[in-house]
C-alpha cells in the first residue's frame, strides 16, 4: 500500500521522483524517502512524514544524479518513522531498494540472514529483500542473476524499483502482485505504481505482468521472466488521459473535483460501453448463479447491483465481501457461477483472492474496473472499465456513480436478453439513463445549501442514514463516506431495522438522513421517518416528492429520476454533505487517516 517511482535519464532525477511521489501520495503518506546518484556514489534521504515536509527538511531537491528511486509509505511492517521509511539497503549501502506490498516469509529470511551476519536496521519485511540479493551476490558478480535467485526465495506481493551503485547505467522493477508500469520517455525512463506519477512526461507505458522485471537504461528498456530470465514480448500502450486530468484543475481537494467531475464521468461510462454491454449481458444471461464480490464502496455498488438485477433481469445475485467470499466459498463455486468483481483500482487484495479463487474453480469471472491495465483486468475473463478516469481523493465519488452506471446498463441488457421486463420499461429506462448527467448537474447546485448545511452539523456525534430497497445501498454510502471523511460516527441501514434495535440510539437533535425516492416504498420510508421525528431525531430527507418536506426538518429536493436509476443520483448530495463536514472539522477529505486509496494488503 505504498508509491513507488524510478527514473533514469538526463534530468535531475530527485525532481522528477518529488513530483512523482506527490501524485503518488494517495497510495500512503507516513513517511518517504528519495535516492539519486551518478556512478556508483548514491544519496538517501529518508523520513517519517509528508513529502512536502520532508522535502524542505531533507532538501530532496538539492540531491543529485540523473538516476534515482523514491517511495511514499503506508506502514504495514514497523511503525512509520525514519528508520522504517524506504528505501532500504543491504549491509553494504550498494543494493537500494523501495518496495509496494507485503513479504510474507520476512521472519524467517530475516532469522536466515541474521545468522549469516547480515546486520538489519529497520523493522520492516523490505529490508530483507536488500540482504538477500546481498547473500545471493557472494556465490556470483552478476546482480541480475542474484536478484532474480534472491527473489524466487520471497513469499508475498512486491513491487520494487532498486538502484545498484555498481551498475550506475540502470535501474531494475520488479512486479509481483503489486502495480507497477513503465513510461517510456526519449533518451529517458521511468517506472511507477501509477501513470499519474510520470504522466507529465511521457505517456507512453508498459504494463508489467506477475513474476516479470524491466531491465532499464536511459536509452533502453527490456522485460524478462522472474522465473527463467527470459525476455518477455510486451507492447506499448498510449494513455489518453491529459495530467491535467489527474490535478486539481481549480479545486482546494481532489474530492471536491471527482465530485463535479461525475456528469462527465457518467457520460463516459455510458458511452465507452456502448459495444461491451450487450455482448456481456449475453453471458450473465446464461448464468443461474452470480456473485457479486467487492469491499467498501464498490460494495455498495454490488448491493445496487443486486437490487437491479433482482427488479430487472429476475436473477437473485449474492453480494459477499470479497473478504469473506475469498475464505468461505471454496466449496460452493464452480464452472456454473459467474463472479462479477467490482473493484475501482483493480488492486484491492481480498477482490483479486476472490477472483483468483473462483478462477481456479472453473468459474467465469467478470470484473467491473477503473485502472486501466490493472491487475484485476488480467486476471478477469471480461473486463469492463467504468471510464471514471484517475481518481486520486482516497474516497470513492466517481468510481462509484459510474459503477452504478456500469452495473444499471447491464442490468437493463440481461433483462433485454432474458426477456423479463417489457420492451418498452427498458427502452424508457435507457433513455433516462442518458438523462442522469444532467440530474446529477442538478444535484450538483445543491452545493451552497449544503455547505450551509454542514456549518449546522458539523457539531454532531452520530448521523443515521436510511433508506428502503434500491434506497439502502445509498444509506450505506452516504455512511461510509461520511464517517471516512469526516470521522462521525454514522451507521447506514435499511429503514425497516430502526426498530429492531437502533432506533434506542435516537435522542433529540440525532440527524437521521432518509432516502425517499418517489416509488412503492415512498410511504414506508414516510412512516419510518415519523417513527424517527418521535424521538426527537432531526430529519434530513432527500425526495423528488415536495410532500416529504412536511415532515423533514431539513428538505433535500432531488431531481425526477426512475427509482432504479436514484442511487447514482441522490449519492451525490451525501458525498457533498461529507466533504463539507470534512471540511469544517479541519480535515483532509483527500486522505483521511489510516486509509489509502488501494488496499493492496489482506
Ligand atoms: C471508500 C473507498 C473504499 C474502497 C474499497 C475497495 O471511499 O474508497 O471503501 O471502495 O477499498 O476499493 P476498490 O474499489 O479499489 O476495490
């Protein structure tokens, strides 16, 4: 759950890996660490931090060399601090290295190491790697060789970049069940966790496979076989997205961006499947058995999905975590499932074990993804992106909307396949779909109000957030995203368990935020509500029916849309609310404490 980068080139590389890191920041922020050098001298700097910190305290930018690596920290082994921040190195100071991921088997390469008199100075599984290689040199003066002997020895996930002061002419990457790309630039390289990172300088990459490295010099690039040291055919792709794309075009957060970013972002998922949906369709329509599988936001999305395959195509999806699915479905999955994988970075550890597993039983598997070229996309039967371009604030805003975008088009299609709903309802229901850009711009101008809004609530301990069928997976969202953000306590429920237990937790001025979209179940939700004003509880209702604004204290006026397509518009108000309160309260909304963007660990 850390960023890493590598260049190589003409430049001065400690400025491009201190822009790099920046971008990368998303992926973790406890600490950092940068090292550059020509020939065979190398300079580390390194510290518990930010990167804007520690550039001023550990001058980065005064470091020179043409080569370099760097890495922004999110600590898995060994508290954050100076000595645990990357890069890492053997006894020496001559094999440097910064890694992504976990080495499940550091204990005992440690206890090995030890004993042959390597000497350790971090706590982290990292450091193992750099003794290792190290060990591995004695038998041979080819590093290469020893790399990829020591590497065979670690268990776990690994992205690495490292730097060998004997070979000053290039850098060695290595993936392993972590992200890596290559940016191949003119007359220079570079390599990263993320396109973001290099983006300004090349746009042109190379997508590293498991158990492959890149060999790379500033005028050349190789990628071989971890296994066998072969060299490996791989092809270059061009990204379409601008760095522009990827900044902050204006906005004091990321997340205030991705937020208004979403008409786009939902026109793009609709337009860019266009040819994909109907052809996948055609398959989930052969299934009896799907399975939903994501974690966090995107399992939210799963739970919309059900909800719209349940009202459309009239199959009964199951929604597991993919962090249960992973370790209690084994026995249930074979060549008669189809899993379908929602996951925005493609990265997410327990999805891709979820994948993997169903994978190995002979199932089908789909993956709904934002990452281009992730790992969730190699490993997937179908891939379909949702188009929401990078999205750099740790919460999810428009990786989800454009989730339910995705997820509501192949509902729509598998109906139109099995022919269960009436050729007219989807007809209208396409159409309307192409109509929820401009909702959500509707939405969107409810900004200042909720602004105001949050100047109100920004004192409260706990918020509830309710809602009936299609209307739950946004009570669980608006949740979520409020309590990441914000760090509120708030619990997101269907409506009809108030009164099975929560309901105790209502006191006076307790706001409870209900999702009322006009439908069959507008008058459930009408008297839940009431059974919440009765104990004192402050209501917060989101409806396109003016009638709710007699009961609710505060009335959130939505736009006119089908019920089955309400969850990618009535989130966006809950997102707006989170930022705001996030806000007020002197957060980050961009990265909130103890969480990263891709949680590439178990
Ligand atoms: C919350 C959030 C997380 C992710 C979860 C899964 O705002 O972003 O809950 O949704 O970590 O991530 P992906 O979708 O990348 O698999």
């Amino acid at each position: 759950m850390c960023g890493i980068i590598g260049y190589i080139g003409d430049r001065k590389a400690c400025e491009v890996i201190v822009k790099g890191l920046k971008r990368l920041e998303y992926r973790g922020y406890d600490s950092a660490g940068v090292v550059t050098g020509d020939g065979s001298s190398l300079d580390i700097r390194k510290g518990a931090g930010r990167i804007d910190d520690l550039a001023k305290r550990l001058r980065f930018l005064d470091m020179k060399g043409t080569r370099g690596i760097g890495h922004t920290r999110w600590a898995t082994h060994g508290v954050p601090n100076d000595t645990n921040a990357h890069p890492h190195t053997d006894c020496t100071g001559r094999i440097v290295l910064v890694h992504n991921g976990i080495i499940e088997n550091f204990a005992e390469l440690r206890e090995e190491l030890s004993r042959k008199g390597h000497v350790f100075r971090s706590d982290t599984d990292t450091e193992a790697i750099a003794h290792l290689i190290e060990e591995e040199l004695k038998s041979s003066d080819d590093f290469e060789g020893a790399m990829r002997r020591a590497l065979k020895k670690l268990k776990g996930s690994f992205a690495l970049a490292i730097v060998y002061a004997d070979e000053p002419d290039r850098l060695y990457f290595v993936r392993n069940e972590s992200p890596l790309v290559l940016g191949i630039g003119n007359g220079e390289m570079f390599a990263a966790s993320d396109v973001p990172a290099f983006l300004e300088y090349t746009n042109k990459v190379v997508f590293l496979d498991d158990g492959e490295y890149a060999v790379v010099t500033k005028d050349s690039w190789v990628v071989k076989r971890l296994d066998t040291g072969e060299p490996v055919e791989k092809e270059v792709h061009e990204i379409s997205w601008t760095l522009d794309m990827a900044e902050k075009a204006g906005f004091p957060h990321f997340m205030l961006k991705e937020i208004y970013e979403q008409p786009r972002a939902i026109r793009d998922a609709i337009h860019g499947n266009r040819e994909t949906i109907g052809r996948v369709a055609r398959e989930i329509a052969n299934y009896d058995r799907v399975i939903f599988v994501a974690m966090g936001t995107s399992y939210h999305a799963a739970i919309a999905g059900k909800y719209l395959f349940q009202k459309l195509a009239k199959k009964i999806p199951i929604v597991e975590e993919a962090s249960e699915f992973r370790y209690e479905f084994e026995d249930l999955i074979d060549e008669n499932t189809l899993l379908i994988a929602i996951t925005q970075s493609g990265e997410t550890a327990d999805t891709l074990a979820a994948m993997k597993l169903a994978k190995r039983r002979g199932a089908k598997v789909l993956a709904i993804v934002n990452v281009v070229g992730s790992m969730a996309t190699r490993i997937a039967d179908l891939t379909i992106y949702t188009h929401a371009g990078p999205e750099i604030g740790v919460a999810a805003t428009k990786t989800y909307t454009t989730q339910l975008t995705v997820l509501t088009m192949l509902a729509i299609e598998t109906a139109a396949v099995l022919g269960t709903v009436p050729l007219e309802r989807l007809e209208s229901l396409r159409r309307a779909l192409l109509s929820v850009p401009e909702f959500v711009e509707k939405v969107l101008e409810l900004d200042g109000s909720l602004a105001e809004l949050a100047e109100e609530l920004k004192d409260k301990r706990d918020f509830f957030y309710i809602g009936r069928g299609i209307g739950v997976p946004t009570a669980l969202e608006g949740a979520l995203k409020l309590k990441e953000i914000s760090y509120i306590h708030a619990e997101g429920l269907s409506a009809g368990e108030l009164k099975h237990g929560p309901l105790a937790l209502l006191e006076d001025g307790v706001p409870v935020v209900a999702i009322a979209p006009d439908g069959r179940l507008f008058d459930k939700m009408v008297s839940n509500i009431e059974e919440s004003k009765a104990r004192g509880a402050m209501i917060i209702g989101l409806s396109n029916r003016g009638e709710l604004s007699k009961v609710a204290d505060v009335f959130i006026q939505t736009p006119d849309v089908d019920e089955l397509l309400s969850p990618i518009v009535y989130v966006v108000p809950l997102q707006l609310l989170a930022y705001h309160l996030s806000v007020l309260r002197g957060n980050d909304p961009d990265k909130p404490r103890n969480l990263a963007k891709s949680v590439t660990v178990e």
